[in-house]
C-alpha cells in the first residue's frame, strides 16, 4: 500500500534573475491499495511528477509524510525503492547495450539471481510483445519500444508497489493496449499500482481508484462512478473539469508547473 | 562492493563498445611516443649533425686563405655561401652563420692590422643557434692562434694575456644537458593521463543526465557512493590503459626512433618507466576523480566538456610550471599534483635518483585529493537540483 498525507514542495526557480518560490505541492493526501489501480489524474503542472519523485524517494517532502508498502520514504529510503518499481517521465537507456542487458542491469543491481532474471524477462516480454527487440542494441528504439524496455526494467525484480508517471505518453496504440494489458495483469497478481496521467480515457478504462489533483492539492478521491457523483456530472471528464478545474472550467493562472522544474 | 562492482562491469562494457572513443585513445597513446620522439629527435639530431659536421659558410672564402686553412685543420667543412644568403638565414633554410672576410684579409692580416670578418646570422632560429655558436668559437679559435703567433714573434709569452687559463670540468651527468629540452617526453605522458579518458568521464556522469538514465539509475536501492565508486574504476580502468600504452609507445620509440645523441641525452629504461608508471598512476585516478565531478555539473556532454576543458587547460598550465622555476626541486612542488609528477619525471630523466619520497608523496596526495572529489561527487547526486536538472 502506498500512504500519502499532507505532501508539501516548494522549488526555487530562477528566471532571468530573479529567484521565486513555486508551491509544486501544497498539501496532496491519498491512499493507493494491493491489488488497486490508482491514478493521480491532474492538469500539467497540478503536481503528480513532484508527488511521484517524493515517494520514488528522489526528493524530498518538506512537509507530511509519505510510506511504501509500511517504510516512510524519509525515515527508509533504501528499503522503500528495494520494493517499487519506478516508471519516470526519464526513461532514458544505454544505447549501447542490447535491450535484455538493458534489463539485467537493473537486476543485476537489485541482486536478482540470474535464472529468476531470465525467468521473469522472457515472461514480461512475452506480455509486452518485445521478444524480438530483447537481443537489439536500443540504439533507435521508437518511443513504444523504449518504453516496453524501460517498464520492463522497472518490473524486472517484481516489486510490490509500481509506480508509472504518464506511462502512456507518446506511445501508438499497440504499445498502450500492450501496457495496459501488463497493468491489468500486475493488479490480478496483487500488487499496488499509482499512475499519474491526464488523459480521462486511459483513467475510465484501467483504474478502480482516481485521485484529482490540482494546483497542488487532492481535490477528490474515489472511483469514476462516486467523482460523478460528487460532482454531479454525466461523465468522467465533465466531473474532473467540474472538481479540478473550478465551476467555470478555467484553469487557475497560479498552477504550479512541478514538471518545468529545473 | 557487489553493486560498484555491477555498476562497474556495465560501464565498462559500454565503453569498449563506443567504438569512436575507443578509437581516438588508442590512437592518441600509441601515436604520442613516436611522435613526441620523431620530433625531438629530429630536432636533436639536426643541431648534432651541423655541429658535428662542423660546416662553416663563407662569402668568397677565396680573399681569405689562411682563415680557410686553420678552418679546414680544425676539422670543419668549408661551403662556399649560397648568392642571397642574407634571404635565406632570414627564412632559416640557411641555419648557420655566415662568415663575410674582406677582400683584402690577407693584406691586413700580414700587415698585422685588425681585420673586421663579419659572421652574418639569425638566431632567431632556435635550430641555428648551436651552429652559429659553433662557427663563431672556430673564429675566436683563430684569433687566438694568429695572436699567440704574433706574441711569440715579438718575445712575449701568451701567459701575458691570458693570466686565467679556463677549463671547464662539466659534472652534469649526459642525461642532464638534454633533459631542460626533454621535459615534453614527461608533459606529453602527463597529457595522456590527463586528456585520455575524458570522455569516459563525461559519458558515465553528463551522458547519463543527458540520455535520461540518472533519475531511474537512482531509482534502485544503492548508494550514491557505490555508484560513484563503480564509474571511477572504469575511467581509472580506461586512463590506466592508455597510460600504460603510451609508456609502451615511448619505449618502443627509444629504441627505433631515437638516435645515438638522443639515447646519450635521455635516459628511459625499464627503470624509468617503472618510475613513470608509479607516478602516473595516482595521478590518472585523480583526473579521473576531477574529471568526473567537473563533468557531473554538465547537463549535456557538451555542456561538460566545457568545464573539464578548464580543468584540463589548468593542469596543461600548472604542469609546465616546473619548467620555468629558478628554485628546483622546492619542498612545495611534492604537494601539488601534476607540478610533482613532471618535476621527479624531469629528476629521472636527467638520472638523478629518485628516492621513495618522490613516488609516496605525489602519490598520496593524488589519492587523497581523488579520494575527496569521489565523496564531493557522490553528495552531488543526492542533490535534486543536479539529477532533475535537464537541458
């Protein structure tokens, strides 16, 4: 299970200058369950990537706390990325290597014995589609190929939490339904899955939780049938612009851009 | 240890197969020695021969016989001087003085007259400076034998004149007279550990920020240390090799290249190299550190290799300090890496001893100070700032 309470960053960002705080995130709190899958849906900059680092343990929280599988991301940094696997908006490989030695380095530094790599490659492949790209050098690799490898990379010591920011960003339709069909898979197999998106067709179609996030706070929780609900909307995209985005559905000119921080 | 050690073989193996890089430091190790041996021997060896051959240029060596005479017993080779001499000492094809009698030398010479022989030359060419030395000594040779001559004639002892009779004793060991000239053989070593394994350095710290690696490289559970660890020993890997080639090339190069004056100038023998390779090594794991941590600040590989580039300039810089100093050998120049190297290599090649201070303190400093860029390094990539920043 992954915790969330009370998550707040600031940056300091510099443009042409002059120095200025940005509140990437206010106050974000949600629960993601096993055998769940949980989105972070948000407009850009709402604050999903910065939340996503935090429990990547990749930065860290200035206030709240955050906990994977029972380990506070602070407190245990080490034994919370022992059990996640990560799918950053970085995904980026080794050219030089083939796409299988891709993979075993990342097992190789997670001490996954050899067979079990072997094992577990030629089942993710066999799932992913990617059986003929695992011996290629990932030298150009298209974006669905590199993300097919990256994923496996993240799922190579078969983690109990996985976490995938924008997973199915510039990807064709082949490689979404091949991901999703993986998602699917990892859900019936118990694990714990958070993705942050902003794509509501993705959302409707894959999650059993979704947590609105905007502006760098949790706006709602709950799944697409209860946010209708709340918000009083025939379908899901009318209730996220509804609770995200104000009666109005205009953006808010103080959204904090988390993901052009640099 | 298990994860440096993973990390390690990976960058390791993405490195043999970059095969551009790989390319460029074999070429460079290999090619430096015979090329940094061709050159200086050819320079060597073009002072030696003249000097040797003891070739003096006269402008119409016909007004003045007795000149010739003396020259000729002397051992040197008269030339006649080319027409236009004037152009071509100026343009330097011409490395020599020339020597311009009057026409009336001999006249005034019987006479016992001051006879003015102009030697025309231009030293500005660092080649012909040897040779004009030599071809004016050959004058004061003569004058002082037509003088003793003429003292004797008029009763009067040379001793005279000459109340000092100077003879100089040289101590300096062969190898001292061609080491102030040598110190390229020790920069151009010190070069190699320097520039060899650069861009390793920028591919496993700028190139992984830049492709996008870091973030999820981070993402496992491992120390930046250990990481830290893994990729220096595979630049150190990287620059030790070549450093070791080169010594290879300069070997090689001694024995083929190099002529007899060269190998009576320099000494390079297995001991030397042995010394060589004892400096060089610390020296190499330090570049490696500094190179890595310069390059960690760089977003882009090109980015990084503008700040390696001023690290690179600095001990390009700092290495021929040495070179220049008035006050050799001071307690200071152990502690400053790449100052330390070049002046014991210098020391070497020059023969004198080398005791084990000079390897055990350019060396312990070289470890400390990497061992400090590792641990600066390794704070760095904890830092959101260096492992979210992107171009």
């Amino acid at each position: 299970m992954i915790e969330v309470a009370g998550l707040a960053k600031s940056f300091i960002a510099r443009r042409g200058g002059t120095r200025s705080v940005v509140n990437a995130v206010i106050d974000v709190s949600f629960r993601a369950q096993d055998g769940r899958i949980t989105a972070l849906l948000g407009p850009n900059g709402a604050g999903k990537t910065t939340t996503l680092r935090v429990l990547a343990t990749l930065m860290r929280a200035d206030r709240g706390t955050a906990a994977v599988g029972g380990f506070d991301v602070a407190g245990d940094p080490v034994a919370v990325r022992a059990q996640l696997g990560v799918l950053s908006d970085a995904r980026g490989l080794y050219t030089r290597l083939t796409a299988r030695e891709n993979v075993t380095y990342y097992a190789d530094l997670r001490r996954v014995p050899r067979g079990e790599c072997a094992e577990r490659l030629a089942m993710l492949a066999d799932l992913l589609d990617m059986g003929e790209l695992l011996d290629r050098r990932t030298d150009g690799f298209s974006s669905g190929e590199r993300m097919k490898v990256a994923l496996a990379r993240a799922l190579i010591h078969d983690p109990r939490h996985l976490i995938l920011d924008e997973p199915t960003n510039g990807l064709d339709v082949t490689s979404t339904r091949a991901l999703r069909r993986l998602l699917r898979h990892l859900r019936d197999r118990g694990k714990c899955l958070l993705f942050s998106t902003h794509i509501m067709q993705e959302v409707e179609q894959l999650c059993d939780e979704i947590v609105i996030v905007a502006h760098g706070r949790t706006i709602a929780h709950g799944s697409a049938a209860d946010l209708c609900r709340a918000a009083g909307a025939q379908d899901l995209e009318d209730a996220f612009v509804r609770l995200a985005l104000g009666a109005g559905g205009r953006e808010p000119a103080a959204a904090a851009p988390a993901q052009e921080h640099a | 240890m298990t994860i440096s050690w993973t990390i390690f073989r990976k960058e390791l193996t993405d490195a043999v197969r970059d095969r551009r890089t790989w390319t460029i430091a074999l070429v460079i190790s290999l090619l430096s020695g015979p090329v940094v041996f061709l050159l200086l021997s050819n320079f060597v060896s073009g002072i030696e021969e003249k000097v040797a051959k003891r070739e003096v240029v006269i402008d119409h060596p016909e007004y003045a016989p007795t000149l010739v005479n003396f020259l000729q017993r002397a051992g040197a080779t008269i030339v006649p001087a080319p027409a236009g001499y004037r152009e071509q000492l100026r343009s330097g094809s011409l490395g020599n003085a020339v020597l311009v009698p009057p026409a009336d030398f001999e006249r005034k010479l019987e006479r016992g007259e001051q006879v003015e022989v102009q030697a025309v030359f231009d030293d500005s060419h660092e080649k012909a400076q040897a040779v004009v030395r030599s071809s004016i000594r050959l004058l004061a040779g003569f004058n002082r034998e037509v003088g003793v001559q003429r003292l004797y004639a008029r009763g009067v002892s040379p001793g005279v004149l000459a109340p000092l009779e100077v003879r100089e004793v040289s101590l300096a060991p062969n190898q001292a007279r061609g080491a102030q000239l040598l110190f390229v053989v020790p920069w151009a070593a010190l070069m190699v550990a320097v520039f060899g394994a650069l861009s390793v350095a920028i591919d496993v710290t700028a190139g992984e920020r830049e492709r996008g690696s870091l973030e999820p490289l981070l993402g496992n559970p491992l120390s930046t240390g250990a990481l830290v660890l893994g990729k220096w020993g595979v630049v150190m890997t990287y620059s030790l090799a070549i450093v070791v080639l080169t010594m290879a090339g300069f070997m090689v190069s001694m024995r083929l290249i190099t002529n007899e004056t060269m190998a009576a100038l320099m000494q390079l023998e297995w001991r030397e190299v042995a010394i060589f390779v004892a400096l060089l090594l610390p020296f190499a794991a330090l570049m490696a550190a500094v190179n890595m941590l310069a390059a960690t600040f760089g977003r882009t590989y090109k980015e990084a290799q503008t700040y390696v580039s001023y690290i690179a300039m600095g001990v390009q810089f700092s290495a021929i300090v040495p070179v220049f100093l008035t006050v050799r050998d001071a307690p200071w120049q152990w502690f400053v890496p790449a100052v330390s190297q070049l002046t014991v290599l210098m020391r070497a090649l020059r023969g004198d001893p080398i005791g084990p201070m000079d390897l055990l303190i350019p060396g312990a400093v070289c470890v400390g100070a990497a061992a400090f860029c590792l641990a600066l390094q390794a704070r760095l990539l904890e830092r959101e700032t260096i492992v979210f920043a992107r171009s």
